[in-house]
C-alpha cells in the first residue's frame, strides 16, 4: 500500500513540477511537498478515521515526509528532463 501511495504522490508531485522556473524551487516545492503530505497522512486522515495511527513518532514521520519530497524534487532534476534549467535563477 505504500508503495502504490508513494507512486500516486510521485505522479501528483509530477503535475505540479513544470509549473516551478528553476531545479532550486523544485527542490524547494519537494520539501514543502512532503510536508504538506505529513499534514494531511497525520494530522487529518490519521487523526479522523485511523485510530491505529494515534501514536506516531510524528518529528520522525515529518522528517521522513520532507525527505520523501526531497528524493521526488532529485529525481526530476537528475533525470536530465530539466538539464538545461539553473539550479537558481540568480541575475534573471
């Protein structure tokens, strides 16, 4: 199940990526991405229907979210579809 929801994530993180001008906001954008996900797995959805998920270790829950949406932000401007964009757009 986590896997098929990493994917989905991944995909929903993908329509949102060619909105953002440089690899630096990507990787800005996949951080708060990742935070926005801790929000909503366990602050809401946790909190409302899964009453299993009530004692999370939630300061390492939001850091591996945040690193989740970091890797997403590394693996679209590794892949060498955003080559030839900065990494920040400085004197632009």
């Amino acid at each position: 199940m986590h896997i098929v929801l990493s994917a989905l994530f991944g995909i929903v993180f993908a329509l949102i990526v060619p909105v953002f001008r440089t690899n630096g906001t990507v990787a800005l954008a996949g951080g708060l991405f990742g935070g926005l996900l801790f929000v909503v797995d366990f602050l809401i959805i946790a909190e409302v229907w899964l009453d299993r998920f009530q004692m999370p270790n939630r300061p390492f829950e939001l850091a591996i979210h945040i690193v989740f949406g970091h890797l997403l932000a590394v693996a679209f401007y590794s892949s060498g579809t955003r080559r030839g964009e900065p990494f920040v757009a400085v004197g632009r």
